[in-house]
C-alpha cells in the first residue's frame, strides 16, 4: 500500500520526525509520559499508515526490522552487566509458560467462536496463531505453509497479526504501570530515571527521563566512542552471521546475544559511553516501523473475523498472564517482557525491556523467546489437528 511519503530517505525522515516527538511529548503531556515514547511513537506510526501518509510497506521498514534493530539489540546489549540478570531467569520462564497456556486457550476458544465466518479454514488458523502468539511471527508463516492455509487468509492473518502485535505493544509498555509495585523481585534498572543531565542540572524543567537517555551517564559521547561502538556493533553482527552459518544448529540471534554480552563484561569496552542511546534510538525507529506497518486496510477484503481471532487470542493470552501473575504477585516488568517473548518473539521483547528500563530482563526475554521459536511450530500443528478434531 503506497503513502503520500514513499521515497525511503522521506520515510526515515519521517520515521526520525516520529521519533523526536515522541520523546518530546513523553517529556512534556502528562498523560503520555505514562505510556512513555515508544508508545508514543508507535501510536503516531500507526496514525500516520492508516491515514495514508506513509505507506504499509517499505524497503525501510525491511532494513529496520533487520540489520537497524540488530544493531540497536547490540548497542543496548553492550550495556547490560550480566550479574544483573541472574535472579530473573526462573520468574521469566515461569511467566512465558503461563502466557503459551494463555495463546493455546485464546486460539482454540476463538476457533469456535469464529468458526462459523472463517469455514474449513479455522482450524489452520487457530494453529497458526497460537504458533505465532508462542514464538512470534516467525511461527505464523511456517505453520501455515505446512497446513496449507488459503492465500487470501493467509495474507490477511498476516496482517491481523502485525495490528495486533503493534497494539499489544503499546498494552505491555503500559499495564506495568497500573500493576502494584513488587520491589522484592524487581532489580533496579540500569541508570535513574530522576537523572539529570549536565544541561539540566539547575534548572526549573524536570529532568529527562530514561525513554531518552536510558542508562546514559550525562557523559559527552566522543569520536572514540562513536568509532569504537560502531566497530563492535559491525563487527558482532558479521561474526555473529559467520558462526550461524558455520554452526547452524544455534540460531544467529544467540550467537549474536552471546558474543555482545561476553563484549560487555570488558571493562575497557564498557567504558564507551553513549552506545545505549544510539541503541534505544534505533529501537524506537524499529517500534515506529512496527506501527506504520499495521495497514487495516489489508484486512477489510477478507472481513473483520480474521482480525477478532487475533485480537481474541492475544486478549484471552493477557487475561491469563496478567489475571494469574497478578494473583500469583509477580512482577508486572516480568510479565510484559515475557508476554512480548511470547507474542512478537525476542526482537519486541528486547525492545520492551530497553523501553520499561529494565535492561537486566533483555537476555531473559531473549531466551524466552527463543523457546518461543522452538517450541511453537510443533504446538501450532497439534492444536490445529486438536481443533479440527474437536470441530
């Protein structure tokens, strides 16, 4: 679907535009400080796409969901101390099965709900939604190949798919807010929210927040810095895409994760400063991609059950890890993490992790998202058939 705004240098404009007023009106309005920048920006995308300013599609939004996100997972990585993430590997796993019962339980209860718009095909679907609300997106095209979901479903599920990660999304970035704070299982995130820089020290106007300056210092980033963060980032992805080549049984995102982390332990390499907000910079570029994506006209020629299938999984997915977790007192950060693992896979996981400040739940999110990929091809097929079986 083509945009007013279709040339990519136009569209990264846009995108860096979105960006920048994201920060600046989760800086100054109230109520969008709560929701934070990402939020924000992934809001304005969506506005943006569906009113036909940008387009649905574009070569850019490509690059950022590939090599720009990557390299922003690197340069966030970098700054991550891994005696940090110790304590919330168990909550984490914990949290992520909870949500895979809640995808299975959404998609089959939706599948016969549904069942009467959607015909032979609901069965297909239900198995890959609960495949892709497990591992991610990744998930949706393998199972649906493999059962052989009609093309005209198969496109529009894609689509249903990508509003309602975009909208789940915005949902995690915000619950933690309104969920009591569990300070027992909940590590202090890197940097202080309430720091100001050297700019703002003295003056009347509250201190920026860490949806801008997420673990920064205040120190000047300095040409050494610069050089030095972009060699390693270069660097880690290419060796990383060497060694899943030549090792293929390990998927490259954890070579990749690997390799950063073990960079990160170096105190000389720890020493460069300014790596974290280049990192989240490109994170919310990615997070704004992810919104103009999200193109609702791609779903209308099919009708809207395909679009309250996916809505329905994923609500029935957060009733169940909120609704349990809550009961169960864990932590909210935890939980959206792991919901995000579960629905859009390691990338938004990582992403939601850098935005909720919590950068000793990115590795966690990682593997659980990981285990996502793994697992979720083998249950999408067996809820399928299960579906089909019980129709």
């Amino acid at each position: 679907m083509n945009g007013l705004v279709n040339d990519p240098v136009l569209i990264f404009c846009a995108l860096a535009a979105i960006v920048l007023l994201s920060v600046w009106l989760a800086d100054h309005v109230a109520a969008l400080r709560k929701i934070g920048s990402a939020a924000t920006a992934i809001l304005l995308a969506l506005l943006l796409s569906n009113t036909g300013v940008l387009p649905g599609s574009s070569p850019v939004y490509d690059f950022l969901l590939g090599r720009g996100v990557i390299a922003g997972i690197v340069l966030i990585l970098l700054s991550v101390d891994i005696r940090s993430i110790r304590s919330a590997g168990a909550p984490m796993l914990a949290a992520f099965a909870l949500g895979a019962v809640g995808s299975i339980a959404g998609a089959m209860i939706m599948a016969f709900i549904v069942d009467g718009a959607l015909g032979d095909e609901t069965w297909r679907l239900a198995g890959q939604f609960s495949a892709t609300y497990i591992g991610g997106g990744m998930n949706f095209a393998a199972v649906g190949q493999e059962l052989g979901t009609r093309s005209d479903l198969f496109s529009a599920g894609i689509a249903a798919d990508v509003i309602v990660t975009a909208i789940w999304l915005v949902a995690c970035l915000t619950i933690p807010e309104f969920m009591p704070k569990r300070e027992k299982d909940s590590p202090a995130p890197v940097g202080d929210a309430t720091h100001e820089t050297p700019h703002e020290a003295g003056t009347s106007r509250p201190a920026l927040g860490l949806d801008r300056l997420l673990g920064s210092s205040g120190t000047p980033m300095t040409l050494i810095d610069f050089a030095g963060l972009m060699t390693i980032t270069f660097g880690t992805i290419a060796a990383s895409d060497a060694l899943a080549t030549a090792f293929p049984a390990m998927p490259k995102v954890l070579w990749l994760t690997t390799l950063t982390l073990l960079l990160a332990q170096v105190p000389l390499i720890r020493r460069l400063t300014g790596g974290v907000v280049l990192g989240n910079f490109l994170l919310l570029l990615f997070l704004a991609s992810n919104g103009a994506k999200s193109v609702i006209a791609h779903i209308v020629q099919v009708g809207p059950a395909i679009f309250y299938f996916a809505a329905g999984t994923v609500l029935l997915h957060g009733l169940i890890i909120f609704g349990i977790g809550f009961t169960l007192r864990m932590n909210g950060d935890v939980l959206s993490v792991a919901s995000q693992a579960n629905v859009g896979g390691s990338t938004t996981a990582m992403a939601l992790a850098g935005s909720r400040k919590r950068t000793d739940l990115i590795l966690p999110g990682v593997v659980a998202g990981m285990l996502g990929n793994a697992l979720g091809n083998y249950v999408g097929v067996a809820v399928a058939y299960a579906v089909r079986a019980l129709a």
